[in-house]
C-alpha cells in the first residue's frame, strides 16, 4: 500500500486485496491506511478495470 503513487494505484490494491467489496467498502478500508479517496473515484477505476478485462477477452477470442 505505501508504494501506492496514486490515488487509483492505491484504489487497484484495494480491489484486488478485497475481491468483491462494495465501492464504500473499499473507501473505509483506504481510509485506514490514510488514503482518502471517494465512491466515484472507486467506481471509475472499477470501470476502467472492466474496460481492459473485456478488451483482452475480446483480443483473445480474436486469435
């Protein structure tokens, strides 16, 4: 987590440390290690995660 540059790398961590936390979930959690970030910002990086899941699902079902 101190390796965490910014607030979406730390926000990343947390999703892939907490599976399937809800958004507000992941904002306590960060809160403890003294990140500050909000529910919007969780879900974009979530979205953006899901954009590259699909985008590499779909490169590998074209090869």
């Amino acid at each position: 987590m101190a390796t965490a540059k910014t607030n979406a790398d730390a926000i990343r961590y947390a999703l892939k440390t907490n599976g399937g936390a809800e958004d507000s979930e992941i904002v306590t959690w960060l809160k403890q290690f003294g990140r500050e970030v909000n529910r919007g910002q969780v879900y974009r990086v979530k979205q953006q995660l899901e954009r590259k899941r699909l985008a590499a699902a779909a490169a590998q079902a074209g090869t």
